[in-house]
C-alpha cells in the first residue's frame, strides 16, 4: 500500500506506542494510526511507557510532552539512553520555540503543536518508521530467529557471542562455555543445539555437581541389570539418550577425578560401556560442558585432567556477567515480568523509572537467575501496577532477594573456613591440615584456590 508521494505505507508488523495523559486524545490517535496499518499500544504515564516499551518493542514513540513526574523530555531521555535507536515524536498545547529547539538538539525525532495537523502527523509517522525502529528488528519471531528466542538481549557482547554460536554449531566440536554462575549456560548449549544439524535429535542435560559421585557413571553411562545393590532392571544412561543429539554437562569441573578418566576414553571411542556390562556400546553425541569454576586452574592445581579439558575445550564460548551487559536489565526485568504477571492475576503492569535504574545500577552477582528471582518477588508482593523505586530497594536489603546459589554458598564457606583454621593455628598448614581431615598436598590445592596465603596468618597473629 502507498501513500499520496509514492511511498509504502507501514504495515501492521510495525508498532507504535502512545503515550498521554489525556485519553481522548489517546482515542483519536489510535483510530487515525490503526487506519493507516499500524499496530498501536496506549500509556497513560510515562512511567507506564517505560514498562510497556521492552515488552511491545515499539518503532516509534509518540509522547506528549506536558505529564506527570515523568514528562515526555525526560521519557525521550530514557528512551535514548536505552534504545538509542527508537524515534520519538513530541506532541505538545503548549509548544514554544524554546522547547521545540531544545527537543530537537537533544535528538527528538518530530515535534508536533497541538492541535496538530493529521496529515502532518501521518507524514511524520511515515518518516520515522522508515528511518527508525526497534533495535533488533522484526526477525525475532522468524523460523530462522527460534534458536535465540529465550535469550533476551540487546548488548553487543551477547550478540557477539550469538554469532560465535551460529558459527560453531554447524561442526561437531566439543564446545565448552565459561560464565559465572546464574548467566544462562544452559541456554546457550539449548541455543547450539537448536541451530545445529542435530536440532531434531535430543538434547540431554546433566548438572555434574548434583550427582553424588559414586552415581554418575550409571547415570551418564547407564548399568545392567544386577550391577549394583538396587539395580533391579537395566538403564541406558545419558549419553544413550542423547544418541543423535546434544549432551551437556553442567558443572563439569565438580566432576570426581576417577569418572573423568572414564568420560576421557569415552570421548575418544565414542563408545560407552554400562556398570557391569562386558561390551562398549558405540555413541553418537555432540558434548558441550561449562562451569563456573576457572578449568585453567584446576588443571594447574591437578584437580582437572588436563587431556580431557583439551577434549572438552576445543571451542570456547565465554558468556559475560549481568553487570557487564546492563543494558539487557530492563529488557529482562520486563521479560520476567510479563511472564510471572499472570500467574498473580495480572496486576503489575510495569516499572517505574527509577525502579528500572535501581535493578540497572545494582551488580547482580547471582546474575540473570537472581534478577529472576527478584521480579517474581516483586510481582508478588506489589500493590500498584507500576513497581515503585522503594519497592526495588526494599528487595535488595532483603536476605531472601540476594540468597546465594548453592555453588556460591558452598565456596563461600569453604573459603571462611579455611580462613578461620589458619587463624586458630597461626598459619601452620600441617596442623591447620590435620584439623581439617586432609592431606597437606591436597590442603595446599584449597588454599591456592581460594588464593590464601599462610605466612599472612603468621604474620596477623604476631602483630596481635
């Protein structure tokens, strides 16, 4: 469909949202802009914009400039700050010069003097859409797109590392991904799997630090029937599971160092060979592992093999923390939210501003996982539909909103632990060895990990 010069005119797949106080005016603008083929969203606040923006991904914003707390200068700052790509048009009654120049030098796309012309308002409407839009486009509902559909981003960090996944996915390396605990590991061996060739056969994730050691060779490799007390019938395993398809390892780095020495020989052969069996099984599975640990320094520290990190890290994918791809928080705070909103009645609508800010400054060290966590929070025990800024902060004093990961908790306590015995016995490692059940050499390894110096406690003790 063209217009009167020629040109195309937007189509439904192109999105606007309104955004005044007054709505009458919110009415008239939604009829005019709909009858031109334009998919159209309404606030009624700036605040309520914000909210609404990461969640409809608007081409255009349309904003009267004269609201509430949040005028539209300061929701065109915002905006800009975040989606720097995303036009706004200004609409104003109370239009001057000195506005409209301001407007415009800080990067206003259009500015409109109520009343404001309809023809002129289309035409500029046009002209944005043409020339602006929502950051990642409209490919994200695409066939070619629902790989990375569950990965929210809009950093370029991530879409680095999305085109490293493109690229690896089509061999059958052994990948490994690296990244602090709660950033999504999962979801990027999900997001390999999904635009491999092996994207039909299965995809089999295993958490190595959840199985108690004395298991995981009957989980991973399976067993026969009468191979162990309590093996009353035969299983396959993980890796027969898979068989076509993808297995991950999670927490690879936890894994005992006898089972890895088995895990080596089965990369190898690509055979498996089940507790109490008497034959190999051949296997066909692409493996991706991760942790959070640093696998260089355990394999310095002897605790990791290094042939089978050289197996397992042909390929590696690095996946940054939360705090260093801040621009992603709205985006996934209002993802979360539109996902847990319903399940307590819809009542939260959004966030504010500032509340925005607060979860945007704040460092995450539980990352993308603890972000979850405190929007389900959030969503719960809001009582208006825009989430306050004090609501935000009340969550982060909270125990409960910045309760630790178990592999955090355990490292923690292992670390003040070990910081407390060498107190006690002045930085003598064999007696601090003794306390503790172990042996100096493998005391050593924990002190080194945790980089803790002995001589350091010495060193307290005596200046005491």
């Amino acid at each position: 469909m063209k217009n009167s010069k020629g040109q195309t005119r937007p189509s439904q797949n192109q999105r606007v949202l309104l955004v005044d106080d007054d709505p009458s005016l919110l009415r008239l603008l939604s009829l005019r802009l709909t009858a031109i083929g334009l998919s159209v969203e309404c606030a009624d606040s700036g605040e309520q914009a914000v909210g609404l923006v990461p969640q409809f991904k608007p081409h255009l914003v349309v904003t009267d400039l004269r609201m509430g707390e949040m005028d539209g200068l300061a929701l065109f700052r915002y905006l800009q700050q975040y989606y720097p790509l995303l036009p706004v048009i200004i609409l104003t009654a109370h239009g001057t010069i000195a506005e409209a120049v301001e407007a415009t030098r800080q990067g206003v796309f259009g500015f409109l003097t109520k009343p404001f012309d309809s023809k002129e308002l289309i035409a500029q409407v046009e002209q944005a859409l043409r020339l602006g839009g929502w950051p990642q486009g409209d490919d994200e509902s695409s066939v070619e797109q629902d790989w990375r559909a569950e990965i929210i981003t809009r950093s370029q960090s991530m879409e680095q590392l999305l085109q490293e996944v493109q690229r690896v996915s089509q061999g059958d390396a052994s990948l490994f991904i690296h990244g602090e605990s709660g950033t999504g590991k999962e979801l990027i061996a999900r997001a390999v799997h999904q635009v491999s060739p092996r994207a039909t056969a299965p995809f089999v994730a295993v958490n190595c630090s959840a199985i108690p050691a004395e298991l995981l060779e009957s989980e991973l490799f399976g067993h026969v029937r009468g191979a162990f007390s309590g093996a009353v019938s035969s299983r396959d395993g993980l890796f027969r599971s898979a068989d076509g398809g993808t297995l991950f390892l999670d927490e690879i780095g936890d894994m005992p160092a006898l089972f890895q020495v088995k895990l080596l020989r089965a990369l190898q052969e690509q055979r498996i060979r089940p507790v109490g069996a008497n034959q190999d099984i051949p296997v066909d599975v692409r493996i991706i592992s991760a942790s959070h640990h640093d696998l260089d320094a355990l394999v310095e520290e002897g605790d990791f093999r290094q042939d089978l990190y050289y197996r397992l890290n042909v390929v590696t994918l690095t996946l940054p923390p939360l705090r260093e791809r801040r621009e992603d928080i709205p985006l996934l705070a209002s993802h979360f939210l539109a996902r847990l909103s319903p399940r307590y009645g819809n009542r939260v609508k959004g966030f504010s501003a500032e509340a925005l800010n607060a979860l945007v400054q704040y460092d995450w060290p539980g990352n993308v996982r603890q972000l979850q966590n405190v929007v389900e929070q959030l969503t719960a025990l809001s009582s208006t539909p825009i989430i306050p800024v004090k609501q935000v902060e009340k969550a982060f004093k909270e125990k409960a909103a910045l309760l630790p990961g178990f592999q955090e908790a355990r490292e923690q306590f292992e670390r003040e632990y070990l910081v407390e015995l060498l107190r006690r016995v002045n930085g003598n490692v064999s007696q601090a060895a003794r306390l503790a059940k172990r042996n100096r050499t493998e005391f050593y390894k924990l002190l080194k990990r945790h980089h803790l110096e002995p001589a350091r406690f010495k060193q307290d003790t005596e200046a005491d």
